[in-house]
C-alpha cells in the first residue's frame, strides 16, 4: 500500500477522533511545514536526467520575479 494512502487514511481517522485541533491553514504554515518536506522528497527521488531537463524552467523561476496578475 503506498504511504499516501496510508496517509489519507490516517487523516480520516484523526477526524474522527474527540478533541479537535483549531489549526488555521495559513500560508506561513504551508510554507513553513508541509512543503519543505515534499520538497526534500522530491529531491531525494528525482533523476538526473529529469532534472537536466527542467534546469531552464528552475533557473527561471529562480532568477526571474514572477509579478502577481492584477
């Protein structure tokens, strides 16, 4: 079974449970909790040949500003 089934499952479960959490999903929290993580697994995981492809699209997004719509 993979982990993230695991994991769905495990958050189903937590709802269940009595007592609630009063977590407010913010983008510090995001930001600072669950993509660092993912990030880090995808790093882990990634080819080399995969990553010499995206090189172009990272450096941009690296060096580029991205201006907001609107």
């Amino acid at each position: 079974m993979p982990y993230t089934v695991g994991l769905v499952l495990a958050g189903i479960g937590l709802y269940f449970l009595p007592g609630r959490l009063d977590i407010q999903l913010s983008k510090d929290l995001i930001f600072q909790v669950f993509l660092p993580p993912l990030v880090f697994e995808a790093a882990l995981y990634i080819t080399w040949g995969e990553l010499r492809k995206d090189v172009p699209v990272i450096g941009r997004l690296a060096v580029v500003p991205i201006r907001p719509v609107g």
